[in-house]
C-alpha cells in the first residue's frame, strides 16, 4: 500500500473498498509476512525429519514400534554400510537381512547432522524401499521403510521428488488408515515433508486423495502427538502460492482446522493458526470461506492466550482478514479483536508490536464506523506511543494507521487524533531514511491541514505543526534527491505556510500544548483518559 505519485491517487487508495489497489496491498501483506516466517523458522518448518531416538515413542501414550517385540529384533545392532544396505535391502531369499538393511538406513537417515540422503538415493535403495510400503503382511519392514523415506522425503526438493517419482504417494495414503497407528503416523509424516515442498507437490499429494483419510484422523481418537503431525500436514497442505491450494481444499480442511484451534495442545492450535493464516492470505473470497466457517471468534481467543507460538499466527490470520471487505474486517471487531490489538500494541515482542500496527493500518483504512470502533476500543493512545517509541518497523506501520484514519475519518475523529498529541511524533517522522514513510507522514499531515482548512482551523494545526519543528523538517525535505518528497513537501508549505508570520493579524500558539479550535466536537467518545498521552492538553474541535 506505498503511497503514489498524486495527492488524489493517494486519499483514494488510502480507503479499503474505494480505489485500493489490491495488488499493492498484497505486497505489503508479503513484506509482513515474511518477517514472520523468519521468525517462525525454526519452530514451524515445511519439512521435518525424524530424529526421534531408539528408545523413544512416537506417540505419547501409544505403543512405540521399537519397544514392541514384534519390531525390536536387531534394534540394537550396528549400522550397515551404504553398500551393505543396498546388499541386503535387495536380498529377497532373506527377509530378515531386508528388515536390517531398511532399519540401517532409518539410522543413517535419522542422525542430526549432516545424513547421507544423497548418497543413499545414488545406491538406488529408494525405489526398493517403495515395495515394501504395501507389505501389511511384514509390519516391521514397513514401518523402517516408511520411516526412512519420511527423512529422504525431508530433503531437498530434488531428494523429495525422488520419493515422490518411486510412486511412494499412493502407498502412504493407503497407509494413512493403517490400524497399526505408528505406520499411519509415519505415513502422515511422510505425506506432510512431500507437500511441505512447495505448491506442485502438494497439489499432487492432493490429487492422490490425502484428504479424507487425513481429516478422518481428527476425528478418530488417537494420541496428541499423532495429531500434532497431522495438523501440521494439514497446515502444509493449506501453504504455498503461485498457485494458492484450491477453494476445494480451503472448504474440506476449514471445519478440522476450526476444530484443532480449539485443542487443549498449544502446538496443535499453532500449526492450525498457521494454517488459517496461509488460507486468509489471498483473495476476498478465500478470506470469506474462514470467516462464515466460524474461525474468526477462535482465532481471536488464541490471540489472547498468551501463548506466543500461538499468538504470532493468530494475529497473521486476523490481519489478513482485516485486509478483506468491510463485512469482514466487522466480524474481527465483533469479536473483539481491537481490544487485544490494543493490549498487543504494549506487548515487549516488537514482531507483535509492527503487526499489530499493521493490522490497524487496514482497519483505519476503512469506513468511519469501523474507524469510531479504532477510537472507542483505546487503540490510538499505545498506538501514538509506538508512533513516538517504537523500533522502525513498528513506527513506520503505526503511521500507515494515522494516514489512513486521516484519509478516511470524519473531522471529528481527526480531530480527537490530534488532540491526543500525534503531530510531535508524526512530525519527528519526517527525518527518517526511508522515503516511503516520509511520503507517507507527509500525505497524513497534508490530511489534517486540509479537515482544518476546511473547518477553518489552519492557522492552529498550522502553528502546532510549527512548533513541533515540523515545518522546519518539512522545508528541509524540498532539498530531497526524491522528487516525490519535494513535489509534497513544497504542497504543503505553499497551501498552508506560505503567508509570512503576522501577515493576518493571527499569531501562532506560544507552544504546542496551548491551542485549543473553538468549534465543539461531537461524534467522538474515547474510554482513554486524553492526560495519559502527550500533548494531551491540545484541542482540536474542527
């Protein structure tokens, strides 16, 4: 949503719904959504491979297939070497050497560092450990092949391809309904690493029929970690664009997902969060499928958790909802979504600060009343606050906000914005290294002097602008190299500083706590007390 080139263009895609160009506002949503990822890196990956010891179950509560007899013969036995493996695994007189070859190559695979996923698809073992996936009738080799091809899977796109060309698919969403649930979970895991690749190999895996097997299993009882790898698959199976997962997709996986945000397991609502917020990250009509499929009452309870893996994709969802059509930006505030942006707004995590900020920038941009909601719900007071001490990033998405409100307020909601004190620091905004910014504080400002203008107020907002040392860095930026920045900075000094101080008899305020416009205010109410905020003293009734 950067600002264009005419002061026209720029007030009209400044609303939502009048003129946005929705192009532009799905780059920005990019550019915030990407910090997030960066952040999430670690925690929620596209692929996982399993490193889960010898001794450890796979499922909490559930029998691990290396502590039930039937798959603990040779557990403990050394590794194979990489020919050893390729020896055995293609040994059909001895089954036995075939369990050992393919439980070898499950604990080379499962090493943390550095495994030998090339190596092993070099020795051509991958399409020999595809034929046993079938094998019901040899449950011990099914489950190591499985495994081992659950951490190839987890490799490159290159090495996942190689899993997916052995024509592994079919036989891991048979698996899926496997009664042995440690297959049916590796499977699931498996299935999960190949569309974490990216949108063609799961559109593949879906068109292999993953889907009613796989939401069958959040339905059926089965151990919390079973259903973390399957809401996790689910979340993947929800990711990726150019294309974005089919509207088929987005309805058969929503009342699941809905479901598992509502889990008692954080980790299990956090994958779901995520999956909501990749399926909100597109056109209206996708946003709308999450909003009449009830998500939007959930997503703002686990915004409010407390819980920051939870947190962070909750707020990601919303603020991709508030991205949509007035309806839907009214069923986040309906929910009382404002109330926690405001309280997000103080949070010590600044990733949380900038899109809550954010989040608000899309909602100012809309109608007044959504706007009065801003006003009523607190939100402007912390919100100034980021705008005066916040880091950059947070500050350059809180003016967004003040821009927008000021693009599309009544007078009077301009008005009660001022008067809690934003000219100081919207005006200390003018020196910041990033243009865009500038140019927008500048559209913001050029906002409030044209309400005042038209109120008959100029001369005040003017003299405060003053005061704050604003003219002084507006006047600075007409020696700009951006040509953008000085067209808008010599705009606003022509049609509102241009008469010489005295010239009509009006002297400026001595300081910029110490206006006040004359004209009553109505249509404005606040639950903030104006003396919790700087400049609180300052009244501007247009």
């Amino acid at each position: 949503m950067p600002a264009p080139s005419t002061p026209s263009a720029d007030r009209a895609k400044a609303f939502k719904n009048q003129g946005k160009d929705n192009e532009e506002l799905r780059r920005r949503r990019n550019e915030v959504s990407v910090e997030l990822r960066k952040a999430k890196k670690e925690e929620m990956m596209s692929k996982r491979r399993n490193v889960t010891a010898l001794d450890d179950s796979l499922s909490d509560g559930g029998m691990s297939p290396l502590k039930d007899n039937k798959y603990k013969q040779n557990a403990n036995e050394g590794a194979l070497s990489i020919e050893e493996i390729k020896n055995y695994l293609f040994d059909d007189s001895d089954v036995e050497k075939q369990f050992q070859a393919a439980q070898s190559a499950r604990k080379t695979l499962s090493r943390e560092r550095n495994p030998p996923i090339g190596a092993l698809i070099a020795a051509g073992v991958i399409p020999k450990l595809v034929t046993f996936l079938p094998r019901d009738d040899l449950p011990r080799l099914q489950f190591e092949s499985a495994w081992a091809l659950t951490n190839i899977a987890s490799g490159t796109s290159e090495q996942t391809s190689a899993v997916v060309n052995a024509g592994a698919v079919p036989h891991f969403i048979k698996l899926i309904s496997s009664q042995d649930q440690t297959v049916s979970e590796q499977a699931v895991w498996a299935l999960g690493n190949i569309a974490g690749d990216g949108s063609t190999m799961r559109d593949f895996v879906v068109s292999n029929g993953i889907l009613k097997p796989l939401l069958a299993l959040v339905d059926s009882p089965c151990s919390n970690a079973f259903l973390r790898n399957v809401t996790w698959t689910i979340s993947n199976l929800c990711r990726n664009k150019n294309p974005s997962p089919s509207m088929e997709v987005v309805k058969r996986c929503l009342p699941s997902l809905v479901k598992l945000i509502g889990s008692h397991d954080g980790e299990i609502q956090a994958d779901a969060c995520w999956a909501m917020s990749y399926l909100t990250d597109g056109a209206n009509e996708r946003i709308e499928e999450v909003v009449q499929g009830g998500a939007v009452a959930h997503l703002v309870s686990r915004l409010a958790s407390g819980e920051l893996n939870v947190m962070t994709p909750a707020l990601r969802a919303l603020g991709n909802i508030v991205t949509g059509s007035d309806n839907q930006t009214d069923s986040v505030l309906a929910s009382g979504g404002l109330q926690i942006f405001a309280e997000l707004l103080k949070h010590p995590r600044m990733n949380l600060v900038k899109e809550s900020a954010w989040t608000i920038s899309n909602i100012t941009a809309g109608n007044t009343d959504q706007i009065q909601a801003v006003v009523e719900s607190g939100v402007l007071v912390p919100l100034i606050n980021v705008l005066a001490t916040g880091d950059f990033k947070s500050q350059k998405e809180a003016a967004w906000a003040i821009t927008n409100m000021t693009s599309g307020g009544s007078s009077e909601q301009i008005a009660h914005l001022c008067t809690l004190g934003v000219l100081q620091p919207f005006c200390n905004l003018l020196t910041a290294r990033d243009d865009k910014t500038v140019a927008v504080v500048l559209d913001g400002l050029a906002n409030i002097l044209g309400v005042a203008d038209k109120m008959g107020e100029a001369e005040k907002v003017s003299a405060a602008i003053e005061e704050c040392g604003g003219l002084d860095k507006i006047e600075d930026l007409q020696q700009h190299e951006n040509e953008s920045l000085y067209n808008k900075s010599l705009q606003i000094i022509e049609a509102y500083f241009g008469a010489e101080e005295g010239d009509d008899g009006v002297e400026p305020a001595a300081n910029a706590d110490a206006f006040e416009f004359n004209a009553a205010a109505g249509g404005v109410s606040s639950s903030t007390d104006a003396s919790q905020v700087a400049a609180g003293n300052n009244q501007f009734n247009f």
